[in-house]
C-alpha cells in the first residue's frame, strides 16, 4: 500500500492509534484472506470426493464415517492454507485492499 500521497516525508506516522490500526488491520486481512483459501480449498476436497464412493475409495454408508472425512476435510484445507495454500493470499489480500 502505498501512503506517500497522503503523508510527506516528515509526516508519516511512527507510533499511535493509526500505525496500531494497520497492524491490525493487515493482520484481519491476511486472516481473511487465508480464510477463504482454506473454505476454497475444502470444497475442491470435497468435490474431488465425488458421488456415491468416499474418499480414497471407502463407501460412505455411515453417518459417522461421512462427518468424520468432512472433519478431515476441513483440518487438511486449512493446514494447507496456514502453509501457503495454492497461492491465493496475496492476490485476496489485494483485492481486499482495494475495497
């Protein structure tokens, strides 16, 4: 993010509720932005799980199976997106920005 238009060089803000601000507001971002890659990734689990057979080719014939592997599902998701995900971050960091 770029301030120069708003602050001159001997204006910019060192300390203070505005500089606290942003830290925090770049840490929601960045959470949110993690979030989503992790709610993204858990569909394309889900989806990659397909019909009628389970995941990894085990029937699904059980509640608890089935509540189980969508537990798993979302843990994996969101391990991924903590680890870097498939790259979205910083394009939804962006584009959160912006807005």
């Amino acid at each position: 993010m770029d301030i120069s238009p708003l602050f001159s060089a001997g204006e910019i803000p060192r300390s203070g509720p505005a500089v606290a601000g942003q830290g925090a507001g770049e840490k929601k971002l960045a959470d949110a932005a993690r979030q989503f890659e992790a709610l993204l990734l858990a569909e394309m689990l889900r989806v990659s799980r397909g019909g009628d057979s389970g995941w990894l080719g085990a029937g699904e014939g059980e509640d608890s199976m089935s509540f189980a592997m969508e537990m798993a599902q979302e843990y994996l998701a969101q391990a991924l997106a903590d680890q870097g995900g498939i790259g979205l971050v910083p394009y939804v960091k962006e584009h959160l920005a912006s807005r």
